[in-house]
C-alpha cells in the first residue's frame, strides 16, 4: 500500500460554474516538473468574487517548498464550458514556460514566458511580468496560418528533446482533424514550424489518448467518433456542437489506433513499422491507413474518448479505456508490449461507467503503472499499481480515500520519472458526500512511490 499523500493547496476552485475546468482527461500537462521545480495552472477567481475566472500559475521548488502563485489579469475567462481548460508546456531548449487556453473551437489562445525562466527559476521574480501578453497566433508564425488556427479544440505540449511539439485539433465533434507543430531552435532563435495534420478524419474525428515521447519515438493512440449529420451542422454560425454533450456524442466512439514516429511527428508508422503518412507530402494517417487498428471496437460499446495513455522505458504502449465488448462495462488496461503484441484486462476493484469521469496512467522510474482512478458516483480517489514484474496483468490496489468530488486526475508524469514522487493534481472537497456547497480547492497530492 502507498502511504497517505503529502495534501498542498493550489487554490479554490470554481465550484460555481456547471463544468469542471480543472481536471479533465486532455489536459495532457496542467503540472509538470522540470530541473527540481514544479509548475502547475488552473482556473480560479480574484479574492472577493466569484466571476469572471482568471489562469493561476504556481511554482514550487521540489522536493517539499511552498507554492508561489500569480494570476494573469488581462485575461477574463468567462465561458461555462469543460472543454476550455488550460495547458501547460515547458520548451528544455530555452527554458520558455508556454500556456494555451479557453478553447472550444476557437481561434487560438496563447501566451509564453521569457527565456530561461525554467533554467534559472530563482533569478526570476514570479509574476505575470515574465510572460507575453495575450496572444492570437504563435510565435514565429505569420498570418498565412491564422485560418488553420482559427477553430481549435484541445491543444497539448509534449517535450521532443529539446524541442516542444504542439498538437490541436480543427473541425468539431465527429468532424474533425490533429496537427502538430514544433517550436524549436531555427537560425538562432526558436520559433514555431507547422509539420501538418497527423490525424486526418474523414466523416469522422480522431480523439487522442494521448502523445507521449519516449526513447526517440512519439507514440499516439485514439478512438474514431463517426460524424452524424444534424440540421445545420454546415451553418458557419453553428453552435450545437458546442453543447457539452452535443449532436455527435460518445455513442459514435469507435477502436482504438496505433501509430508512432521516430522523427518528432514529421512521419508516421503502423504498428509494423511499415511508413503510412509523410507529414512532408501532405500526407495523413487516415482511418483506412493500413494497420492501425489495435482494438476493433464497434459504435455503442461504452468506449471513451481521450481516457489515457502511457508509454513505458522499455516501450511498452499502455491504454486506459472502458467497453462493454465482453457483456459488461468494464474498465480496462489495452497494452501493446516492446514486441508488438496486443492484449487487454479488465481492472478490478473499481467499476467502468459508461460515460463516467476518466482515469490517468503513469509509470514510475522503476517502470511499474499506476493508474489513477475516479468515481463518477462517489467522492472516492483509487490508485491501482501493475507491476513490471507481472508483466501489468496483476492490478494491486495501493490506495483508496474519500474526500474527492469527481474529477478527472491529472499526474506529473516527468517526476514520477525521475524521482518515483506521483504527484497528483485533482479537487479536494471538506465532505464525504457530493456536496459542494463546502470549500472544494485544487490540490497536488504526493505519494512516495
């Protein structure tokens, strides 16, 4: 079993508004760590109001300092909507923090830190002053791109060495396509360069687990959502997609897909490792590319979108989803092991709802996974550990507490990897029930692993 968790506070979240905005399944990095320091971002309000909702940024210095926190106040947050949380990057090349946020099909929301900020953490004052002001396009990037930037939904930073790779999606529900592009070092200053659209749906939207970066390889999976037509989806002005569980819901969730690249996004293989799209040609992984298919898992089967994803040091692809495939609706672990092979568990201790809050996967530096799971129904907090001695097929639960309105946790997955600390970004509520007319805040739980 792990040992109770050290509890810090970030803030108050806004229990007020409908939707959840701190924690939620694609916010690949709302707490990273980086060079003994850990950063983390959510929503909240000024002292003395509830309304509007302004980013928090904090910052402490690992393994136990106490977290500084700005808000930036040029920017109101003012929408009810789930999908509009914020993201967190850190770029190793130069030590730039970089924040993408409130998007639901929007043009581009954007800002990023000086230099070195991350390198030499204690020169700098923490403040708002240290990043750029509001931005529309990325840096680097000329109007010639504001179109493809003009209607994006769930932006996401991985680290490529030291590089930073960015990927959103266009389109909407069910229609909808990914791209990618890097900022990185070019003639001397770093700057944004667009590779193209990896993921390319057609009457369809691919909806990522996850992009992760592990010995020199990016690997991807996903679902498909298949596109159903309704009136006035064509309408410029159309909103319905907008709605929280609009037209093209999760019933059209589809597979589960593979591919990774070996060159930081620019090409893509199958599973086989058979080349399927060149990003450099206006190529794109598309739902008929050969060999992608990991799971085939029909519409209406309670498959999830967005769950979770983690890659092992060996290389092993783990997946956290749910199905109702064998009968029942169930939780469960799809793992693609170093060799190629497929094969799925469902996981005990805790029930796969059809439609529930999403769980997390990590691995330790010692390779073992641990998935992080919620309860849609309670406010109960389970952490499953599969070892790397059993081959992930024995699911040990090593902590189980209330006090954890429904959220969908969120895991600092670099310290995990360097020092075995799982630090847990989640809601704290002060009640055993789901009562959240009590103070709920935004909390980091360490757990010595």
């Amino acid at each position: 079993m792990l040992a109770g968790p050290l509890i810090s506070v970030l803030g108050p979240d806004p229990t007020h508004r409908n939707c959840v905005l701190n924690g939620n399944a694609f916010q690949q990095d709302a707490i990273q760590s980086f060079d003994g320091w850990q950063y983390a971002c959510f929503y909240s309000s000024l002292s003395g109001a509830s309304e509007p909702l302004y980013i928090h940024l904090s910052r402490r210095k690992l393994s136990q300092g106490s977290w500084e926190t700005f808000a930036f106040e040029d920017y109101p947050q003012t929408t009810d909507d789930g999908h509009n949380t914020v993201q967190l990057g850190i770029c190793p090349g130069d030590g730039t923090i970089h924040l993408s946020y409130d998007h639901h099909c929007d043009i581009i929301r954007y800002r990023h830190s000086q230099a070195e900020v991350t390198k030499s953490p204690e020169s700098f004052r923490w403040s708002a002053s240290l990043f750029t002001p509001h931005l529309s396009r990325l840096p680097g990037l000329g109007e010639e791109y504001d179109e493809l930037f003009s209607y994006v939904t769930y932006p996401r930073f991985v680290q490529l060495g030291s590089s930073l790779l960015f990927s959103f999606r266009t389109g909407k529900a069910g229609l909808g396509d990914d791209h990618v592009a890097v900022y990185s070092a070019q003639n001397g200053s770093y700057a944004y360069e667009v590779l193209g659209t990896n993921l390319k749906g057609v009457q369809n939207n691919p909806y990522i687990h996850g992009l992760d970066y592990r010995n020199g390889c990016l690997h991807a999976t996903w679902v498909y959502r298949g596109f159903v037509l309704y009136e006035g989806w064509d309408d410029p002005l159309d909103t319905k997609h907008k709605q929280q569980r609009g037209p093209n819901s999760a019933e059209n969730n589809h597979n589960i897909c593979y591919a990774y690249s070996d060159d930081g996004g620019r090409s893509w293989c199958n599973g086989a490792g058979e080349q399927i799209a060149s990003l450099e040609k206006g190529e794109s992984v598309r739902p008929d590319s050969k060999g992608i298919v990991a799971f085939d898992i029909p519409k209406g089967s309670g498959l999830s979108n967005q769950e979770s994803q983690a890659v092992d040091h060996e290389g092993g692809v783990h997946v956290l989803n749910r199905d109702n495939v064998d009968g029942e609706q169930a939780w469960k672990h799809y793992y693609r092991s170093p060799d190629g092979g497929w094969t799925q568990s469902a996981l005990p201790h805790v029930q796969g709802v059809k439609g529930g809050k999403r769980g997390r996967l990590a691995v330790s530096k010692k390779d073992d996974l641990y998935l992080i799971l919620p309860d849609s129904t309670a406010p109960t907090l389970t952490i499953l550990k599969a070892s790397k001695a059993s081959k992930y097929s024995e699911y040990e639960l090593v902590w189980q507490q209330d006090g954890f309105p429904p959220t969908e946790p969120l895991v600092d997955t670099t310290r995990l990897d360097y020092d075995d600390v799982l630090s847990v970004f989640t809601r704290s509520g002060h009640a055993a029930d789901l009562d959240l007319s009590t103070r709920v805040d935004v909390v980091v739980l360490d757990f010595k692993v």
